[in-house]
C-alpha cells in the first residue's frame, strides 16, 4: 500500500530554524532595557542607607 496524500510532505528549507537563529544573534534591546546611570542623588540614598540612618 501507498501512503495517502497528506503524509507526503515536502522537505523543509529549514525557514524556522533559519528566523529563530537570526533572532537569537540580534541585539536585545527590545526585551532588556539599558540601565541609566545611577545619579548622584540615587547614590547618596544608598550611602545613607548603608550606613544605617533613616530619613
């Protein structure tokens, strides 16, 4: 016996693995934001905080 129609299938290109890879290599920037610097009065509250005081 033959196989029915529907289980011949063409071979694949390999389209998918090709698009997930060139994803996979982009930058990200889409996904994780950059960090900005930290300012100085961002700095400051963390010196205070180390050392033990409150506002």
């Amino acid at each position: 016996m033959s196989k029915h129609l529907a289980d011949h299938r063409k071979a694949s290109t390999g389209a998918r693995v090709k698009h997930f890879l060139r994803l996979a290599r982009s930058p990200r920037e889409t996904w994780h934001r950059p960090r900005s610097g930290a300012g100085a009065a961002r700095v400051a509250q963390f010196l205070r905080i180390a050392r033990g005081r409150t506002a």
